[in-house]
C-alpha cells in the first residue's frame, strides 16, 4: 500500500500531466485551425481590404515556444505541423509590415 504523501504526489502529477495534455490538444486545435485558415487563403489569394490586423505578439510567441518543445521532445509530426503554421503565420506578419518595414530592398 502507499503512504498518504506519495499517493498525494502522484494524484497532483496526475493533475498536471492532465492539464498539460489539455494544453497540448487546444495548441494543436489552434494549429489545426490556423493550416485550415491558411490553405483557404491560399485559395482565394491574399486579403487586401486591410482589415486583417495581422497575428498577435502572444500568438507568435506562442507558436514559437510550441515549435520549440516539439524539436526539443523530439517529436516531428507536432514539429511539421507547427513549422507550417509558423510560415503562414510569418507570411502574415510579412503582409502586415510590407518589404521595407522588414528591411528589404526594393527597388
């Protein structure tokens, strides 16, 4: 049988591999939805009405750090997946700041 404080510590590491797992699947909800977002755009060509404020600094930041776990855990599907969302969320931020703000010649 196992004493109090180590059920008590198993039950909290459940709890947070639990919360973790929740994380992971709502990151890769998002994911999901951003490569949908993304090959329909891809589509119907890019918006020009200048009503897309473009993705947020948390939302890019977050990606990052999601890319980054998977490299680091080793694990290529998650990494693909987040490395496409990254380039259309990079085209994104691209399209918002055009070629100058981005320091790129043009001529």
């Amino acid at each position: 049988m196992m004493d109090r404080p180590r059920a008590d510590r198993c039950l909290e590491i459940a709890r947070e591999l639990r919360a973790a797992a929740e994380e992971t699947r709502r990151t890769l909800q998002v994911s999901r939805d951003l490569v949908r977002r993304s090959r329909e755009q891809a589509a119907t060509g890019p918006s020009t009405s200048g009503d897309d404020p473009g993705p947020s600094e948390q939302l890019v930041t977050s990606l990052i750090e999601a890319y980054e776990a998977a490299e680091n855990e080793h694990d290529p599907q998650t990494r693909l997946l987040l490395g496409h969302v990254l380039h259309h969320v990079g085209r994104r931020v691209a399209e918002m700041i055009g070629p100058r703000a981005g320091g790129i010649a043009v001529h």
